[in-house]
C-alpha cells in the first residue's frame, strides 16, 4: 500500500472518530473521507457533518444543499442514486476532483448510470469542504433544473392461430357511459340501459350504477361497458338518446367476436386498482393489461418491456417546461403466442353454443396429433374456461373407457350377451337406466349403444380396483399434461366398495374429468395413439410421456361400437351429420345426491376432429349435448 493510500486510510478512522465534532477532516486527511460523507449524505439527505463552499469560495448551509438536491433530482427524488467514488481524487492547489459513478433505479426497473465529478476545496484548518453546484448531480444540470422521467410504452404483442394469423389486434370499440350532470331519471336510465344491453345479449351489472352516479364528479365519466361496435350500432338508436349516456371512441385489443375463445384468451383491459397495487410499480393508470386466460398467464412476454427517457426539465418564467434528453432506453416490443386454434372451427363452435344460456362448453382438437381447434364456453363465451378445467362426472360417456377396460380384460366381446334389467342392485345401492329402460339380454354393443347402466354396473367387477384407472390412463386421463395454461386431466377412482366400483363403470361417484380430457380420449380411440391435447406452439411447453401402445383389435371394436351409438342409439339424430360417418357417446351424468338435475355430455369424433360437448344441468345428453353437437358439425360442413 502506498504512503499517500496509508494516509487516507487513516485519515478516514480519524473523521469516523471525530464525525459529531467536525464539519470536514482536515488537510492531512485528505479530501476521501469528505467526499465518502457527502456521498452517504447525499443519499440519506442528513448533510449536516458535511462542509460546503459555492463555486466563488462562499459558504453555503448544508440546509440548503439538501433543499437543492432534493429539487435538481426531481420525480427521481424518492429513489436516491447508488454513489460509488470512481477512483483517487486528483488535486491540484487547493482542489481536488474525485470521480463519482451515479446509478439511478427508474420507475419502470431499468437503471440509468453515469459518471460525475465531485469538487472540494481545502479550507486550511476547517479542512475539505465539498464546492457545491448543480453540476455535482449531473453535469448538464443549472440552477433551477430537475430530473424527469418520461415512460414509453410497449406494443403488445397479438395471440396467433395455428396458421399464424393475428386473432387479438387493435379493433374499434365505443365506451359507453353515463355523465351524472346530464342524468334526470337515473332508474328509468338504468332499466333502459339493462334492456338495451340485454337486447344483444351483453351482461352488465348495473346495481351500483346509483352510487357510482352520486359518488363521482357532475361531469364524469361514468364507465359502463366498452363494446365492439358493431355491436354499438345496433342498440345505438335506443341509448344515444337517453339523457345521461356519453360515449368515448377508443381502439382495444380484441378477438373476432366476443365469444371467440373468449375464457381460453382472456381479455386485454386498462389496468385495475388491484393491478397497480402490486405491479411494484411497473404499471401506471393507463396500461394494458391481460385479465384471466393467456393473457393473464403471458401478459409480461405479450405486454413486453417499457421504455424510459430521463430528462431536464426546465421552466420558463411563464410556467411552461421544456424536456432535454439524458438517457434514453427504448421500450422493447412483446412477444406474440401463437396457438393451435383454427378460426372456422373456434366460430363453428361458438355459433353452436350461441343459443346456450346454461353454462356449457365445446372442445375440438385434431385427432392425429392433440392440436387444440376450439375452445367454446358459455353462455356469450364464459367466464371460465369450464372446457379444460372442469371437474364433473362424465356420466355414460365414461363407458368408453370402461369398455375398452372390459375388452381388455376379455371380460366381454361386442357380441357377448350382457343383460339389461331396469335396476340392479350392488351392495345395497340400488341403480337403473335412464328412463327406467330395460333392454333384457341384448349383446354388449347394445349395452353400449343404448346405454345401459345396469350392465355395466353388473361387470364392474371383471374391471377389478383398477382396472377402470388403468383403461382411463391408457386414454391419457388423470396424466400430467403440460399445456402452458390450467387444464385438468381427470381422476378416475379407484378401490371402493363394490358399490363405488360400479357407479364408477358408467361415469359417476368420484370420477371426474374435464371436457379436454374426454375429447383426448375420444381421440386416442379414433386415432389409435393418445396425444397430449396442445394449445401453445409458442412459446411450446413440454410434451407429456405418452402411455404404453393401446390394442388395435380392441381399438377397433370400440369405434364400430361408437358408431352404433349414432346409427341405432342415443345418437341418432347426428346419423345424416354431412361429411365422414360420426362416432361418439351421450353421457347423462349425476353429479350431486338427492339431486335430480344432471349434467349432459357428448362426446366423439367426425374425420380427423374430435370434440366433447358438456352443458352443466342440461338433462339427458341426447337432448342437450347432441344438438349442439349437430350445430358444430354442421358448421363445420
């Protein structure tokens, strides 16, 4: 270590010792242990062990110091710089210049960092004072200036269909909304405003509009609804009129149609309270941001990267200000997703729900390699995406899997006589079909393709514990997918009484699945290969292991089975369906005891699309499920 180094190095212990009697170290310590005060000052805005000289050699209060650093740092004042000395001071006479290395932490997380000098003057015994001016905190920065922040947003990047075509882009929408000056009638208003909205099949709860109306200011901006608009225009006669009603022109981040995917997407909106608060300060009132679906779960790679400029600010005598670039870093764009969705198939099956006022949801994917088509939810396209993440009882639609367990286990054949009596009884449970139906002893296929309860609950045993988990892991249920966004699999029970075992054989207990998980079966049963179901291809997650080969004998019974269900069973009216021949199964399913309501199913396959149709509460599932099942198909043709 050098003498000049020892001597500074002491002279630091000395100041530390005598800090709450001196107001600077004196010439023999050097001017370090003055510029370490200044800078641990400078950033604590305490000052007050710290002498300070203006540029003409006058002495300024350290009060004042503090006061002018606090204005020079402007809208970064909150968050005071990382000050690092940059090297030895260099004196010269009675001066010293020390390099200073500033790093200032910007709203938006990015970091702005430049190197300054830092003057000192020795004053004889009272030692190094600091020689203050503007110039210490930035050189470019005078008297009166201040530093600003300036933030730039990003483009947010669109969600893509599998041909790589934009579905979410800038589409023009008019904010509807009510100014409380101009209301004269707020009731009457409100219950107008209900019919309208309702009259294009739009939901909007309006029960705080009354005290959203008396709590803002007379001329507010009242927000009810943003709508495309087209759909604007077709109740624009009934509400522009209304007295009370403003509306705003903006562009937002929309699909085709509102229900288009619409729980699967999600939906880009002006950033909420809630996301302010715990944003950290990455969000400002204003931003965009995706609520629920993939726009939820990909917002930072699709919102990107803001961008941020810090300037000086300065005021004329007028008040007005001008901004003089510093630093610049240039917002960075988003990242678009692009999914396995196909447009023709995602309207067909958000036209075959249109109707639906119960929830209810329509999956499609592609056979031969589990690509996700359409991901319909209702009504008006859900809030939930209840197709990849219900957990329901498939009811009869379950059979498909039991079968192929049976046929595994060669517990039956098609062809194998299996009585159908109208009620059964297992362990003290009573079970029956649908309808109270009772078909006698009618070969397997028959059971299957009209749904017999009661013979599969009477072979239920040949299944034994697990033999119905095994079949249904085969198909890809209850497996560990990974699609980038929730889905559930599926849990198929297993043990249990002899009683559980047989409600399970045909859907119920404690079996549940999703609609995605039922189309992955119906389509490793077409295609004779379970894919994992795939929504993402990019960012592309991981594919799960496939299960073990499935028998192509078995396979095959299977479908003639599944054909028959549509040619002489519960699903004949899908039998003139134009296109390939459809296969498929109704599922009616219990889902709660003492409870009449059930839940209605269809699932199946045309070609190379395989789909599940679920409607919560909708009855038998040839008479809800399969007629929308009829819609989508016929969409599709």
């Amino acid at each position: 270590m050098t003498r000049t180094a020892l001597r500074l190095r002491a002279g630091v212990t000395v100041c530390a010792l005598l800090a709450g009697a001196l107001t600077g170290c004196s010439s023999d310590d050097g001017p370090a242990p003055t510029l370490q005060a200044f800078l641990d000052g400078w950033r604590s805005s305490k000052l007050d062990q710290v002498g300070f000289v203006g540029a003409d050699g006058t002495r300024v209060p350290a009060a004042q110091v503090v006061t002018e650093l606090r204005g020079l740092s402007g809208e970064l004042v909150d968050t005071p710089p990382e000050l690092k000395p940059a090297g030895e001071p260099q004196i010269v006479g009675d001066v010293a210049t020390s390099p200073v290395d500033v790093t200032w932490n910007l709203p938006g997380g990015g970091r702005w960092a430049y190197r300054t000098d830092v003057r000192l003057q020795e004053a004889g015994d009272d030692g190094w004072r600091v020689v203050w001016e503007p110039a210490v905190v930035h050189a470019d920065l005078a008297a009166g200036d201040r530093l600003g922040v300036r933030r730039v947003t990003a483009d947010r990047a669109t969600v893509l269909d599998a041909a790589g075509a934009p579905i979410v882009t800038g589409r023009p929408v008019v904010v509807v909304g009510v100014e409380p000056q101009r209301v004269t009638d707020l009731p009457r208003l409100t219950k107008d405003l209900q019919a309208a909205f309702a009259s294009i099949r739009v939901s909007v709860d309006l029960s705080t509009l009354a005290q959203r109306v008396k709590d803002a200011q007379p001329t507010a901006f009242v927000d009810l609804i943003s709508l495309r608009r087209p759909d604007f225009e077709r109740i624009e006669a009934r509400i522009r009129p209304l007295k009370g009603t403003v509306f705003r022109d903006e562009t937002r981040q929309l699909a085709p149609t509102r229900p288009f995917a619409r729980a699967l997407l999600g939906t880009v909106d002006q950033a909420t309270k809630e996301d302010l608060e715990t944003s950290n300060g990455a969000l400002v009132a204003g931003d965009l941001v995706g609520h629920g679906g993939l726009q939820q779960r990909y917002d930072q790679r699709l919102r990107g990267t803001v961008g941020e400029s810090v300037v000086i600010v300065q005021e004329a005598p007028d008040g007005t200000t001008t901004d003089t670039p510093l630093y610049q870093a240039p917002p960075q764009p988003g990242q678009p997703l692009k999914t396995t969705l196909d447009p023709a198939v995602q309207n067909a099956a958000d036209a075959a729900l249109a109707g639906e006022r119960r929830r209810s949801a329509l999956v499609a994917l592609r056979v031969t390699d589990g690509a996700v088509l359409a991901a319909a939810n209702g009504p008006d396209g859900g809030t939930e995406n209840l197709a990849f993440t219900a957990r329901v009882s498939p009811g009869s639609t379950f059979k498909v899997v039991s079968t192929l367990g049976l046929l595994t286990a060669g517990a039956v054949t098609p062809a194998t006589p299996v009585p159908c009596p109208k009620t059964i009884t297992v362990d003290g449970a009573v079970f029956k079909n649908s309808g109270d139906a009772s078909l006698g002893r009618v070969p397997f296929r028959t059971d299957f393709a009209e749904s017999c309860n009661t013979a599969f609950a009477a072979l239920a045993p040949k299944l034994g514990a697990d033999g119905l988990a095994r079949a249904g892991a085969g198909l890809g249920i209850g497996g560990q997918w990974e699609l980038g966004i929730d889905a559930f699999s599926g849990n198929v029970a297993t043990g249990g009484s002899a009683a559980e075992q047989a409600a399970a054989a045909f859907g119920q207990g404690q079996t549940v699945v999703s609609p995605l998980a039922m189309a992955g079966a119906v389509a490793a049963v077409a295609g004779g290969a379970w894919h994992q179901p795939k929504v993402l291809l990019d960012p592309a997650p991981a594919a799960a292991p496939a299960p073990g080969p499935l028998d192509a004998g078995h396979l095959e019974s299977l479908r003639a089975m599944m054909r028959e269900v549509v040619t002489t069973g519960t699903a004949t009216a899908l039998e003139d369906v134009p296109g390939e021949p459809v296969h498929g199964k109704t599922g009616t399913a219990e889902f709660e005891t003492g409870n009449t309501e059930t839940h209605a199913w269809f699932v199946g396959w045309q070609g190379d699309v395989a789909f599940a149709v679920f409607v919560e509460k909708g009855g038998a599932g040839a008479d809800a499920a399969v007629p929308i099942t009829e819609k989508f198909l016929r969409g599709l043709a």
